[in-house]
C-alpha cells in the first residue's frame, strides 16, 4: 500500500499529543482511511507518541 505524506497528514489531522496507538486508529478511521492503512496503523511500534516528529518517526519504520 502506498500512502502520500500528505494523504497520511490528511488521514491523521487533528491529533492532540501525546497521543495513543489508539487514538491514531480512531483519527485515522474518522477521516476515511481504507482498511489496509487502519492495519498498516495496528502495528505501529509503540503505545504512545509524544509529538509528531515521534509519530512521523515510527510511521517511517512501518513504510
């Protein structure tokens, strides 16, 4: 699966850190992301972030 830097953003706008796995799902989910992407999320490598350079960091690790 391919996702843009900018459909991520769009997928996860509005996120408050620090912010959990969860909440990430639950973002991601509200703003239309498809299944595949919500999965992809899942295996995030840790609980919680506390900015988004950290998110965008792990993000990085699942690509």
């Amino acid at each position: 699966m391919t996702v843009s830097g900018a459909q991520m953003q769009e997928y996860l706008a509005g996120l408050d850190y620090p912010v959990s796995r969860e909440d990430v799902l639950r973002r991601a989910q509200e703003n239309g992301a498809s299944t595949e992407l919500l999965q992809l999320l899942m295996a995030l490598p840790a609980d919680q972030f506390d900015d988004p350079a950290e998110l965008h960091r792990a993000l990085a690790t699942l690509a």
